[in-house]
C-alpha cells in the first residue's frame, strides 16, 4: 500500500530520527566522479529510512536524500541540478522534494530556508555545515 500524506506528516514530524555515528562520503562504486554516502536512520517510530547523500564535483550536484525503504525516496534536497515539476514548471538549481500522494517525490519547491548555493564561495562547506 503506497505512503499516504499522513504517515508521511509522522515521519517528518518525528523528532526521534537520528544518525549514529559517522558519516563517511566514499568514491561512487559506479565510479562516476561522485562522492556518496549512506546511512541508516533510526526512530523511536521503527520507521525504515535511511539518509543518501551525493556530491559530484565536475557536475557541480548536491543531492541529500530521504529513503523509506518501502516506497524509495520521500524528501530531498538538491543544489546545482534544474528540476521540471510534472505541471511543466521550472523551480531552479535550488529545490527540495517533499511526498505527496499525487506527485510521489517528483514535485518540487524553492525553499526559503536555504541560503547558499555550490557556485558561492562558501557553498559545499556552508551547506554540510548547516549554513
């Protein structure tokens, strides 16, 4: 049965999920130029999630993902990658993906929490900082 807004809404809302331990960003196993890292998200809720993140220095791309592992990805973030909503809308280099029934996680948005982009001077290193 796939994800409804609601169990969504909890997952998101749940303030247990955590990450223990370290993150290791590690050479693409496809040896594409990218530098990846993956782990495991636990809860108080049980949920199955785990966290993806994807850096690919000659491309200039960004991407942290969400994975449930029952449905694939539920949100996510994305610098330097244009993004085509299924309404024929451009968002920008800049956009987050949140899941919605309709759309899955092919929708996206401009956020206004997000202040720096890969092109600035400070960008990579202000982003995995939380800047």
């Amino acid at each position: 049965m796939p994800l409804t807004n609601t169990e969504f809404a909890s997952i998101v809302e749940d303030g247990s999920k955590r990450i223990e331990g370290h993150i290791a960003w590690c050479e693409d196993e496809d040896h594409s130029p990218a530098l990846e890292f993956r782990a495991e998200v636990l809860s108080g809720a049980g949920w199955p999630l785990f966290v993806r993140g994807s850096y690919n220095r000659l491309a200039g791309t960004l991407t942290y993902a969400l994975i449930l592992k029952t449905e694939g990805r539920i949100y996510a973030f994305d610098l330097g990658k244009d993004h085509h909503n299924p309404q024929c809308m451009q968002v920008g280099d800049k956009h987050k993906h949140r899941w919605c029934e309709q759309f899955r996680d092919k929708e996206a948005y401009v956020p206004d929490d997000i202040r720096t982009d890969l092109g600035s001077r400070s960008g990579l290193g202000a982003v995995l900082r939380g800047g």
